[in-house]
C-alpha cells in the first residue's frame, strides 16, 4: 500500500515501570463532573453526564520526573488549567455496566484538560460547538500510566493542582458526581470503547488562567505526578 504522504506516528504515553507505551486512540472528557466545579462555572446539581472530544494529537505526553512544555496557545488571552484523573481504557466493550467497568480499565494517570476560556465562553453564548475553546493543539498534557494494579486505591486519593507551588485546586476523587464505573457505563452507551481510549474525567474547583512562565505541578494520589511549564 502507497500513502499520498508519511502517515504521522503513533501518539503514545509511557507506561510506569516498563519500556512500553500506550498507543492512543481516542480521548473522551467528561464536562462538570465535581459539584464545585460546576457551581463556580454556574450550574448546580447531578445532571446527566455530558462528553467531549479532544483529537489524539492534542496530547503532551509527559515522561515520569520530566519538566515538559506546553506553549501557551494562539487566539487567546485567558488559557485555564483543569486538573483530572485520566482513565486509560485497556479492553473495549459497548453498553458495559458500571460493576464490569473494572475489567476494561488498563490503568490511571494525571492529566491537564487545558481550555481557552475567552473562545469557549464566546461559542457557547452563540450555541455554537465549543471545540476551539477545548481542542486545540498541545491541549491535553498527561503523565505517564500507572497499570490499575500498581494505582492503589485511586477512588479515594487525592487531586491537586499547584501552581508556581501555590495550591489552585486540591479536592479527593471520591467526590466526582459520577464514578470512573459510571462514567465508563455512560460513555459506552454512546460509543463502543477501545484499547487505547483515554478518559478525562473532570476537574475539581478552583480553574484559572495560567500566564507564559507559569510551572503547572499536579498530582494523584499513587500515581506519577505532572509537571508543564507554559513557554
């Protein structure tokens, strides 16, 4: 078989504890899944959970104790950080239920769902898609995946975000509105999961804007932390 051009290589993330990588195929996010978050972004209660879609691309994978960059995107004034738990799917499955969603989860990481604020706020006054406040190139940095047997207890750990070594968002996993199984069962009502989907999972209160020189340190209980430098 002949391409028209060199198809682009296989976006991965490492792997803790081995030279292996995960290969991405996908990555899903899941809007407003802690309470306070979505009371300072201006809803309240335990809707329905929505999704979005960040392309594989957008990924900046991060190797365990490395300072990554990420550079601070185009066309925005108001770049915000978002904390989250990322959940790497290791067997796919269609309308699998929450007490199976276990079996599909190849292991955890920590992740930055990183938003031009500004855009997306302009698109969603207009009720237009807010893909260029949330797709954008270099948008989803992540740390490398601890295999789910090595993570601990990832449903009661820790989240935290810390900014220049100031606390931004520090909150427990425990207190998503919906669970890693119960996103896991929604999620594959609407899509059939794969080997190699990432799933962001939301992020806790306390979201704000990050200025070129900021260095973004965040962390999961159990698992390997990140650290981004916006250049």
């Amino acid at each position: 078989m002949r391409y028209v051009f060199a198809p682009p290589a296989t976006v991965s993330v490492p792997v803790v504890g081995t030279t292996d990588r995960f290969a991405v195929r996908r990555v899903y996010c899941v809007g407003r899944n802690y309470e306070e978050h979505a009371k300072e972004m201006g809803f309240t209660g335990r809707e329905p959970p929505f999704f979005f879609m960040k392309p594989a691309d957008a990924i900046v994978a991060v190797e365990a104790g490395v300072d990554a960059r990420m550079p601070y995107p185009s066309l925005t004034h108001n770049l915000h950080h978002e904390i989250e738990l990322v959940v790497a799917i290791g067997k796919g499955g269609r309308n699998i239920q929450a007490a199976d969603a276990g079996q599909h989860i190849f292991g955890y990481a920590v992740g930055l769902d990183m938003t031009r604020r500004d855009l997306q706020g302009e698109m969603k006054k207009q009720g237009r898609p807010w893909c260029i406040g949330k797709a954008f190139d270099h948008s989803a940095p992540i740390g490398p995946i601890t295999p789910a047997a090595q993570a601990g207890d990832v449903e009661q750990a820790e989240i935290y975000l810390q900014v220049g070594g100031q606390d931004r968002q520090r909150s427990q996993i425990s207190q998503l509105i919906w669970t890693v199984a119960e996103t896991i069962e929604h999620l594959s009502a609407a899509w059939e999961l794969q080997p190699g989907d990432l799933i962001y999972t939301g992020t806790p209160a306390g979201v704000a804007a990050v200025l070129p020189g900021d260095i973004l340190t965040g962390g999961v209980t159990g698992l390997q932390p990140l650290r981004i430098t916006i250049s």
